[in-house]
C-alpha cells in the first residue's frame, strides 16, 4: 500500500484550488508525486495553459530528487548551476528548479511525496501547496 494514497492526493488539489480561488489566482496545474517520484493525481483548471502538467511535476520531480523543497532547489540552482544541469540531465530533464514545488512529510517527518504547482507567480503557487498539503493532514516542507 503506497504512503501517499489517491485519496488524499485529491484532497491535497482540492484544498489547493480552493486556495488559489480565495487568492484570487491564474488557473492551476497540480501535480501530486509519492516518494519515489511517480504521478499519483494530476489536476489543471480550467484555461490553465498546456504546459502545466510537465511544469507542476517538474517541481514536485526537482523537490523530490534532491530532497529539499523547491525555493532551496532554485537558490541551489543560482549558486551551482552546473550541478543541477546535470542533475536534469540524468533525470531526463524532469527537474524544474523554480518555487512551487514542496515536500509532503507525514506525521514521524518522512518524505512521502511532493506537490509542484504552476499557474500564477511561484510564491503564490508554493502557497496553494502549502495549504492542500497541511488540508490533508500533512506536514509541508517547502525548503
């Protein structure tokens, strides 16, 4: 049985859509990974542009590989690039390192997965994570 079942990971996008309403945000992509890095739930708003299932994952992907929510992935990737370059390239690029995505933990502090979203700025992405994520139950370590 996966640590991070189908149910809550629509709770963890419905409690994110819903704060990207109260925010007032773009449409949304959200992208819900377990620990080893394999789509569990993949949801996007309407008008949300096409790429947001490849940019949502590509944050929760980046969280997950390196191990630290996405803003440190960003600041990581601004002080040695060369090194996430190659991290994407050994992943095939599915590595995005820009804010939005953020690890789920349970309630010991394991990693169980990560939500990346895209739609809006990256600050308020990584607030409609942070928000589905703590509405399921979880603990979000956005780095």
């Amino acid at each position: 049985m996966t640590a991070l079942p189908l149910e809550k990971a629509r709770q963890i996008i419905d409690a994110a859509f819903a704060k990207g309403a109260e925010l007032k945000l773009k449409p949304l992509g959200v992208s819900v990974l377990d620990a080893g890095g394999h789509l569990v739930a993949f949801e996007r708003q309407d008008g949300a542009s096409f790429l947001r299932p490849q940019m949502s994952a590509g944050k929760a992907y980046g969280a997950l590989a390196i191990g630290m929510g996405s803003r440190k992935v960003e600041a990581f990737a601004k002080e040695r690039p060369h090194l996430v370059a190659g991290i994407s390239d050994v992943s095939g690029g599915r590595v995005l390192p820009v804010v939005g995505g953020v690890l789920i933990r349970d309630k010991a502090g394991t990693i169980i997965g990560a939500v990346g979203i895209s739609g809006d700025t990256s600050d308020n992405d990584e607030a409609a994570a942070i928000a589905g994520i703590e509405a399921a139950g979880f603990t979000a370590d956005p780095g």
